[in-house]
C-alpha cells in the first residue's frame, strides 16, 4: 500500500482535501453538534440524579430536571427600582414554560421571603427550576436565557448572577470553549518550534504541520458526524481531542521522516525511501494507534459522561489520524522529496544516543536501580492525593457563577442554598402521630451525624422540634393543671376549716343543752315533791317554780346556742360538698389529660427501648391509675356525704327550733302559774300530776340533748379527719404536679423519644404551611433538609451523606416506618455519586486499556514477557507522573487534583507510554533478537532521537493546555505531559533498555527463536 499512495500521491493530497472540505461544509461543525446534545454531566442512574425529579414531582412541581438560583444583590440595600426588577424578573421566568419548570418567589408565596431575602436587606434569590438536564448542553442554553433576561434593564447597582451547581458545570464547559482557540494556537505554534529545531527545515516542518491540519479538520467532522449517529459528545471532546490528534498526528510524522531521513542517509532514493519508511513504521504507526484507540474506547462503557464522550470521539480521531499518517503525510512528503524538499540535515544527535546506550548495557542493574528510585520516590506521593470535585475551583474567579456564589455567601448562611435532601418514601399515609414520632427521631438522629448544622423537616420546620410536640412539654402542661387542681383543693380545705369550726360550735351548744335538761329535769323533780308538798306551803312551790324557770332560761340559751349551731353546721356542710364537687372536676380534667399522654407512651414502642421514657411513663401510669380508682371515686363519695350532711343538718336545726318554741311555752306557763298561784293550791293535786310529765319529759330532753352532744363532737371529729385527709389529697396532687414538671424536663428532650403530635394539630396553620414543605400531599413521602457545617462542595460534606442515610435508615429499622426507602440529593450527594461512579468507570476501563496494551504488544513483539514488563513500566510512570503532580498542585500551589485527571491520565499515558516502548522493543527485536547487548544499545541510539523527539511534541502539545482558563484542562495537560517526560527520559531510556539487557533473550518467551 506504501508504494501506491508514492505513486499516486497527487490524488491522496487530493482527496484529503476534498474530503475535508465536503464533511466540513455538509456536516455540523463540531461545538454545534455538541450544542444539541442533552448528555448529562451526571448520569440520569446516579441515585441522587433519579431522586430529584422524584422530588419535584412528590412537592408540586412541575417537571424540573435541574436547578439553578438567580441572585440579585445590591450592596447599598435593595431600592424599589431592585423590587420591581426582580418582579419583572419573576414575570418574565413564568411566562417561558417551555424553559422554565418552576419559579420560587416572595410574590406568590411572601411566606418565603424569610428564607430568600437576606437579614442585611441587600439581596434576595430566586430559586429557578429548570427543564433541562444536569449539565447539559440544552441546560446550558437555559441558563444564558435567564442571565440575558437578568441583565435586561437591570439597574445600575444591582448585580444579578445565574448560579448553582449547574450553572458552575456550564461555566465551565464555556471557559474550555473559549480556551480551545488559544489551546490550539499554542499548540501548533510550540510543535511548529521544536520541529524546526529538530528538522532545521521550514518545508519539513510545515509538511508536517500541514498533514497534521487536515487530519485534525478531517477528524472533528467525522466525530460530529458520529456525534450526531453513534455517540454522544460534550465539551470536552473537542479540547482533548485537539490536543491528542495533534500530539499523536505529530508523533506520526516525526516516526515517519525519521525512517525517511534514515533511509535517505542510508543512499536510498528519496521516493523509494519514502515508501520504505511508510512500510516499515506502518505496524509500529498502526500498533500504536490502535492501543491508543482500543484504551479510548473502553472509556465507551463508562456511566460518567466525561469518560463516555470523550474516550470513543478520541478513538474515532486517532483513527483517522493513523490513516493521515500512513496516506497523507506519505505523500505530501513523497511530492516534496521529489523536488528536493525535505531532506535530511547532517546530525550529531546519534553520537549522545550511542554514549547513552553503551552505558545503559554496561551496568544495567545500576541503571534501572536508579529509574525505579526516581519513579518510586514520585509515585510515593500519588496515594496522597485528595481528588476535588468542585467545580467551582477549576475555572475563573469571574465566572456568573462564582460572582453569584460571593453574592450569596456576603448575605446569606454559607450552606443555606445547597442544602442536602433526604426523602423517606412509606408505603402510607405518614400524617399520624406515631409516624411523625418516628420523623423526628430520624431527623434527631441525622443532626448528631458529624458535620450536620441543623435537620429541617415536618416535625422541625426551623431546624428545632415543635415544642407544642414535646411529650415533656405536654406533661408540663397536665403538671400545672394538676397544680391549679390542687389550689383549688386548698381553698376547698379552707372551707372545711370553716366547717370544724362549726361542728365545734355546735358541740358546745349541745352541751349547753344537756345541761338545761339536767336542770330542767331537777326543777320538774322539785315541782312534784313541792306539789307532793303543797301543804308545806306555797312559797316552796314559787321557789321551786322560780327554780324551774332559771333552769328554763338555761334551756332556752342552751336551745338557742344549738339552732345556731346547726344552722353553721349546715352552711359548712353545704360549702365542703361544693369544694369537694369542684375538686372532683378538675381531678377528672387532670384525669383525662394523664390518660392521653399514658396511653400515648403505652402505644410507643420507641419510648419501650428509651429507658427514661419508659421510666417516665411507668410513674405517670401508676398516678393515673391511683387518680382515676381511688381519688376520683372518694372525691365523688365525699362530695355526696357532705350533701347528706347538709340535708340532716337542716333537720336538726328544724327540731331544735321546736325545742325552743317548746320552752318558751313551758316560760310562759311558770309565769301564769306564778300569778294564779291561789288557783294552783286549788289544784295542787293537779300540779303534783303534770310536774310528774315535766320531770318525765326533761329526763328524755335531757337524753336526746346528750345524744346531740355525741352527734356534734363525732361531726367534728369527722370533719377534723376530713380536712386531714384533704390535706394530704393536696399534697398527693402537688407531688404529682411535681413529678410530671420533672418528667416533663427529662423528656422534653426528643433524643429521648418525647415527640407527640395529637391529630388535631394538622388543624393549625403553621403545621399546614409546614406539612406542604416537607410532607408530600398523599402524606407518603417526607422531606428532610441537612444544612452542613462546612462546605456543601467539599470532601467532607461528601463524605457525610452516607452516614446521613444509614443513620436515617438505622432509625427506621423496627418502627411503623421499617422498609420504607431513603433517597438523597443535593450537591453533595451528586458530588458523591459522581465520586462512586467514576471510580467505578476507572477501574473498568483502566482495567480494558491494561488488556488492550497486552494485546496489542503480545501480538506485536509475539511475547509474553517483555509486554508484562513493559505494562508494569508504563503503570509505574503513570504513578510517578501522578506523584509529581500532587506535588506540584498540592502541596506548591495548595490546590487539589481535579477527580477527572486521574481517569483520562491513566488511559493517554498508558497508551501513549506504551507506543513508546513498542517502537523501541520492535527495534530491538530486529537489532536483537538473541538478546545480545550490543544490539539492543544499537536499537536505542537509532530510535533515541526519534522516541525523544516524538515524547517532547506529544508533551508540549499536552502542556499546552495549561495556556487555557480551565483548571481541570490545566492539570491533565500537566500530568500527562509530565508523565511523556518521564516515559521518554526515565522510562524508556533507562528502566526499559536495562530490564531487556538484563533478561536477554527472554524477553520474546516463549517465541522460538534462531540462535545467532
């Protein structure tokens, strides 16, 4: 094939540019086909990519697939010429649904303005849902809609920036854009130097650089094209397919004017010498571009869209470009070289290769003793990396996005707008209190996870439990209401006090009565022996009546002391039943209040495992109890007692009125008979007879008064021990009280499972404007909010998340809420997956590259172990090219290594190193194939130059991406270059060589080969 594309070389040149043309006339240029991909930066299977839409969905939204804040900052304060720009603003977003998914603002819902509008005055944000994907192309676009939007009439003190996650990938993926113009310039322009110092040619060097320029056009239009039928493509496809294409392009050529040179010194005519060279490197050129097309499209299987869309369009270009260097750059080279162009120059550069070489074989133990030191001490670093997974830090500081970052972080909580979203999906309703319970112990749980500041959710909307929710708080409450029972108890007691003082009084009016009847049954005594006596004289008889009077009188006082009595009797009798009725009631109110919160810890079976809750509950239990079967009914009893008391009170008093109206008959009767006392001595035998009755009659007063005596003290003892027992009613109810305020303290703490919410509280509206935030409508999913105490986008709050679930998830696990699941975003936990799954895509194609590379140098050298030697070669200088750059980005400039570097590092160096080594180990074959050293120093000085050479152009056009504004661009230009140097200078000049000398002819087992 070499001689014909000599032969025909006009019409090769030709056809490259004809081809080149057409496909870049009829083909999409590159970055428009990129414009219309929708490939996410994250992939749609990350779980916290799938849990978002899921969110949006469960808390009315309206299909919003990314998210971004439009933030609006005024450092003098915002004016109302700011107000009324973010509400035209906010118009402007709901009016274009077919971009915006979803707007959150202080107009429609002024509720939010706590949390959108800063304290300082001076900025508010907008929360802006958008349809497109994470990190799309399509997102992209959305986004520059929003900030020329933001910009439109904007006054001219307001800043307004687009930022967020999202809009941080977007700038990003703008910056490399904007930074492929200059890459590429620097490129070419440092390939064009070197190959001027090399070749000493301008025509050669431009042949080259010609070659390479077509292939490159010719390469991004056949990766549109595919682009737009195969595969995916993103941003960076186009910047690091420019820099491969043109480092590997360059090696192509260098390879082949290097044999072309050699076979012109060689005497060989230019022409036919053009078609030796093409023929002999042909299956190096081929073998190379393979393993590097074959690591590439390994990358095809990886789930992170960086990998995916760039490792297929690099193999896709390489491709292309092995068939530029073997049809192309041939011919371009066969043209000039028939006209005495492109010539080789006298060179002593094989003079340095042979000194080099002899060395190497002299002492190759010493040699590659000191290789495997220098690549060992730098790859000693590599496990020292701390891979970053900002984005933020990878690109200007005057990106919208970093500006809106500053904005939002003068104003507003660092980690206030990239909070972390936990959803814990039941398979019911959660709107009931021992579900809400079992929320909070979650979200108590998940604030104890190191690093977490705050954990909102329906149970805590503002970061703290609902204090209405607190069973400590309840039990406080039942606390005073029994305190307030047993105030009203004391003044109860107060009037019982009154009723002992009562009850004493009629005990001494009873007394006082008793003895009026002692006297009245001595005067009646006297009366009849003084009528008995009547013959005695009737002077007797007036003293006796007179006696009889006296004692009288001290029966009408004593009868008159006793109906007081009885009537205070019945007055504190009445007073003590209504006390003790009132008791009654507020014992039943404290009653139903204990039986609630009871049966409301009974049912809990978190507050069984929570020992002090339990405790807790075993001693509410028990007051309960004794309330509702002891206090309650005695209380009853007591009240009814009382009642009675009061009623046959009434009766006494009643009789005793009798009594006195009895007596002061009898009064009146002495009085008459003392005036008709001649008509008593007439009647005397009269008299004799009714004093008899008197006497009888006194006798039985005298007995009933003694038993109304008994009667009054019994009442007063029986009052006296009731007011004791009342006393100490008070007392049992004032511990109580005390014992719940106590409780109330321990449980007021949720951690120890004291969270009750009644049902009645969906009722209040804060609970409902908090139920919408947090509880999904159909109640079947919740919401939790983590706020991280450091940065959302760093290590660490990466970290967090999973300890977040599990903890979440620990806390399910034997509640009404086991086996529901958890689902998290947010950007931490996008950074996490992120993190997961590239790791993930590493070690699978990394794992596809090693095999390729085998492959590829196994078929190549038919051996088995010079390509197992050669692989682990290129893995050590892949490590130590890593080891350098952690020590130059690390630890020099104090950055971390973006987590993108040490994927596409891996895949372009082993590779590329391993081309290296093949082009080298072929050429030993050939100058060695007995393994002898002398001809394995003559294969490195004809390939030291050549090998050098080529490993300097692939790394400057990889240093060459530094020039750009993208950090990440700038840190795999700079491992990958450093980690070329290394291959060329270290590995392939020392380690290689002396490892080949020292096994000889083992290097090609178990290949037969003739002895020489």
């Amino acid at each position: 094939m070499s001689s014909a594309v000599v032969r025909r070389r006009g019409i090769v040149v030709v056809v490259w540019i004809a081809l080149a043309a057409a496909l870049n006339v009829f083909v999409p240029q590159l970055e428009r086909v990129i414009g219309q991909s929708q490939v996410s930066f994250v992939p749609d299977s990350a779980p916290s990519v799938r849990a978002l839409p899921t969110m949006d969905e469960r808390f009315g939204g309206s299909g919003a697939n990314s998210m971004v804040f439009v933030v609006l900052a005024d450092e003098r304060g915002l004016t109302e010429e700011d107000r009324q720009h973010y509400r035209d603003l906010v118009g402007q977003l709901k009016a274009d649904d077919a971009r915006i998914a979803s707007v959150q603002d202080t107009i429609a819902q002024p509720e939010l303005a706590e949390a959108l509008e800063s304290r300082d005055g001076k900025a508010v944000y907008i929360p802006v849902g958008l349809r497109g994907e994470n990190g799309s192309p399509e997102t992209t676009a959305q986004i520059e809609f929003i900030r020329e939007i933001g910009q439109h009439g904007r006054p001219a003190d307001l800043s307004v920036h687009v930022t967020g996650p999202i809009a941080t990938v977007a700038d990003m993926q703008a910056e490399i854009e904007r930074s492929m113009v200059v890459i590429t310039a620097v490129t070419v322009v440092l390939i064009l130097l070197i190959l001027l110092v090399i070749y000493r040619s301008l025509f050669t060097s431009l042949i080259v650089l010609s070659a390479i320029g077509l292939s490159l056009a010719t390469a991004r239009a056949t990766t549109a094209l595919c682009g737009l039928v195969f595969f995916d493509i993103s941003t960076f496809t186009a910047s690091l397919l420019t820099a491969v294409v043109l480092g590997a392009g360059t090696d192509y050529g260098v390879f082949l004017v290097s044999r072309f040179h050699e076979q012109v010194r060689a005497g060989v005519d230019p022409e036919q010498a053009v078609a030796e060279a093409t023929r002999r490197v042909a299956g190096v050129i081929t073998a190379s571009a393979v393993t590097v097309m074959a690591a590439c499209a390994g990358m095809a299987f990886a789930d992170v869209s960086i990998f995916s869309t760039t490792g297929p369009a690099i193999a896709v270009s390489l491709a292309v470009t092995l068939v530029a260097g073997l049809t192309l750059i041939p011919a371009m080279l066969a043209i000039a070289a028939t006209r005495g162009f492109a010539l080789p120059r006298r060179s002593s550069g094989n003079r340095r290769w042979r000194v080099t070489s002899i060395r190497t074989v002299r002492r190759p133990g010493l040699v590659m003793l000191v290789g495997l030191v220098v690549l060992g001490l730098l790859a000693a670093f590599y496990p020292g990396a701390q891979l970053s997974y900002d984005e933020r830090k990878v690109q200007p500081a005057a990106t919208d996005s970093n500006l809106g970052y500053d904005a939002l972080g003068r104003h507003f909580p660092a980690t206030e707008v990239l909070p972390e979203y936990l959803l814990i999906n039941a398979d019911h309703d959660m709107r009931n209190p021992r579900d809400l319970a079992v929320l909070e112990m979650a979200a108590a749980n998940a604030a104890k996870v190191d690093g977490v500041q705050m954990v909102r959710g329906v149970t805590r909307p503002t970061g703290t439990p609902i204090t209405e929710a607190s069973l400590g708080q309840q039990a406080g409450q039942v606390g005073d209401r029994l305190g307030e029972a047993t105030g009203r108890l004391a003044e109860g007691n107060a009037q019982t006090g009154r009723l002992v003082d009562g009850s004493e009084q009629i005990a001494t009016g009873t007394g006082r009565l008793a003895d009026g009847a002692g006297q009245l049954a001595i005067g009646s005594g006297k009366l009849a022996d003084g009528a008995r006596s009547a013959i005695d004289g009737a002077q007797q008889l007036l003293d006796g009546l007179n006696a009889t009077g006296g004692g009288l009188g001290s029966v009408a006082d004593g009868a008159d002391r006793a109906h007081d009595g009885s009537a205070r009797l019945a007055e504190g009798a009445d007073q003590l039943a209504t006390g003790l009725e009132l008791a009654s009631q507020q014992t039943e109110l404290a009653v139903n209040g204990l039986e609630l919160a009871y049966n409301a810890l009974r049912a809990d079976q978190l507050c069984t495992l929570d020992p002090v809750c339990a405790q807790a509950r075993s001693g509410i239990g028990e007051i309960y109890v004794a309330e509702r079967d002891q206090l309650l009914p005695g209380l009853r009893k007591a009240a009814e007692a009382a009642r009675q008391l009061a009623s046959g009170s009434g009766e006494l008093s009643s009789g005793i009125g009798e009594l006195q109206t009895g007596i002061a008959s009898v009064r009146d009767g002495i009085e008459r008979l003392a005036e008709g006392e001649r008509t008593l001595r007439d009647r005397l035998g009269e008299l004799s007879g009714g004093a008899d009755q008197v006497a009888g009659g006194a006798e039985e007063l005298s007995g009933h008064a003694n038993a109304a005596a008994d009667g009054a003290n019994q009442l007063h003892d029986g009052t006296t021990t009731m007011t004791q027992s009342v006393q100490e009613l008070e007392r049992g109810l004032g511990q109580a009280a005390d014992f719940l305020r106590t409780a109330g303290q321990e449980a007021g703490d949720p951690d120890v499972g004291g969270f009750y919410l009644p049902p009645n509280a969906w009722q209040d509206p804060r609970m409902a404007l908090a139920s919408g935030m947090f509880l999904a409508e159909d109640g079947k999913t919740a919401r939790l909010v983590v706020l991280h105490d450091s940065d959302p986008l760093g290590q660490a709050a990466m970290d967090r998340t999973d300890e977040v679930v599990r903890t979440v998830q620990r806390a399910l696990q034997g509640t009404s809420l086991d086996g529901s699941t958890v689902e998290n975003t947010g950007a931490a936990s996008v950074n996490q997956d992120l993190a997961r799954m590239s790791n993930a895509d590493f070690a699978q194609f990394a794992l596809i590259a090693l095999l390729a590379v085998f492959a590829v140098l196994a078929l190549l050298l038919r051996s088995v172990v010079a390509p197992l030697y050669l692989l682990a070669s290129v893995i050590l200088s892949y490590s130590a090219a890593m080891g350098l750059s952690v020590l130059f980005w690390q630890h020099l400039l104090g950055v971390d290594l973006d987590w993108s570097v040490q994927a596409i590092t891996f895949v372009i160096l082993v590779a590329v190193g391993a081309d290296y080594n093949m082009l080298l180990m072929s050429r030993i074959r050939e100058e060695a194939v007995d393994g002898s050293r002398m001809g394995i120093a003559r294969a490195m000085t004809a390939t030291g130059g050549v090998i050098t050479t080529a490993g300097i152009i692939f790394a400057v056009s990889m240093f060459a991406l530094i020039s750009g504004s993208v950090d990440t661009l700038a840190q795999i230009g700079f491992t990958i270059g450093v980690g070329l140097l290394l291959d060329t200078f270290v590995v392939r000049t020392l380690v290689v060589p002396a490892a080949a000398t020292l096994l000889g002819r083992w290097n090609w087992w178990p290949s037969r080969l003739p002895r020489t």
